[in-house]
C-alpha cells in the first residue's frame, strides 16, 4: 500500500502482567492517524483478542485486578480470543501493509517491548521503526513542561481497558494536548 496516507498508529495492548518476556497479551488495538490533523482511519482500526501462550502467565496482581475491577471486559475479551499465532501474524501482515507508519503509544517501554517480544518469538521483523516511535505521556510532559502524570481531561471512549478503546481515547487525548499547546500548530511529526 504505497503512499499509504496516515502517517501514524496509536497502539494499546491488554496484558496478564507487566514483564514483556514473560506475561502475555490478551489484546492489541492499532488506531492508524495522522498527526497534522488528527485525521483517524475508521476503516482500517484493528482490535484482536489472543490466547495464551504456553510459556507464557499471569501475575496475581493482575489477574485480581482483571477479576476484580474488570471482570465484564475480561470475559468479553476472553470470549473473543483466536489462537495467538495467528492474531500476532495478523497484526503484523496489518502493520506492514501500512509502511513507515508512527508507533506511538501510552508508556513506550510497556507496549513497545511487549509487542517485539512477539514478533520475536515469531521469527519476524520488528515493522515499526524505534528511533520514529512516540511515547504519549512523554509527549503530554514535554508539552505542558510539567513533570510526571498529569494528563488533560477528555471524555473518554467505550470501556476503559479494551484496547481499540484506549486508543481512541488516547487520540483524544493527544488532540487536547495539540489543540492546548500548539499555539502556532507547528509540524511536530518529523
């Protein structure tokens, strides 16, 4: 898909723990946009629930938190899972159908390393470029100058912590900050 139009993906994972090599996905969202206006691709979203790998677990600290907090998008993550090598050949054949897009997301180290971890373990290439790969909240800090976890307010979209969902509502977020900071709208994408 050459000249493919949106420059950028937001991508959200849904996770059973915290350590990329060891716990796994349970879902990946990928919203593609552009940055210059914030146009979204509504046609071309992905939302996938996985299985398990075998080799990979659960922390009990986030399986409480799914069971307890989030038990209703749980069960409606679980019961949409396909077998996991087939979700993470998906996304990929998705991602490198959109080539040079932006990887962003809300903590780089988290969903980046989480995302590569399986490609890895797949034999495949890595489609997005790290040195192009925008972090959110580091984003929001830079912008604001304000150390930390501050974010803006914006409504958010469907359930918190169903991936497509969570990129959505990053989006907005990131409009919000674009909208409040940019005074002369400057091309912040390159």
């Amino acid at each position: 898909m050459a000249g493919y139009e949106f420059t950028d993906c937001m991508v959200d994972i849904e996770t059973t723990g915290l350590q990329p090599d060891k716990a796994a996905i349970i879902q990946i969202g990928a919203v593609p946009f552009r940055y210059d206006d914030m146009a979204i691709d509504t046609k071309s979203m992905f939302k996938q629930s996985l299985t398990m790998p075998r080799d990979r677990f659960w922390t009990d600290n986030t399986q409480e938190f799914w069971l307890g907090q989030n038990r209703e998008v749980y069960f409606k993550i679980m019961g949409e899972a396909r077998y996991y090598r087939e979700v993470i050949l998906e996304f990929h054949a998705w991602a490198v159908a959109k080539p040079n897009m932006r990887f962003w997301c809300k903590g780089l180290n988290f969903d980046w390393n989480f995302i590569e971890s399986y490609f890895i373990d797949h034999d495949l290439a890595m489609p997005f470029n790290f040195r192009e790969a925008k972090d959110l909240r580091s984003f929001i800090s830079g912008r604001y100058d304000k150390p930390g976890a501050y974010e803006p307010d914006v409504d958010r979209v469907g359930s918190h912590h169903d991936a497509l969902s969570d990129c959505l509502t990053q989006l907005r977020l990131l409009a919000k900050v674009k909208e409040e900071t940019c005074i002369n709208k400057p091309n912040l994408s390159n």
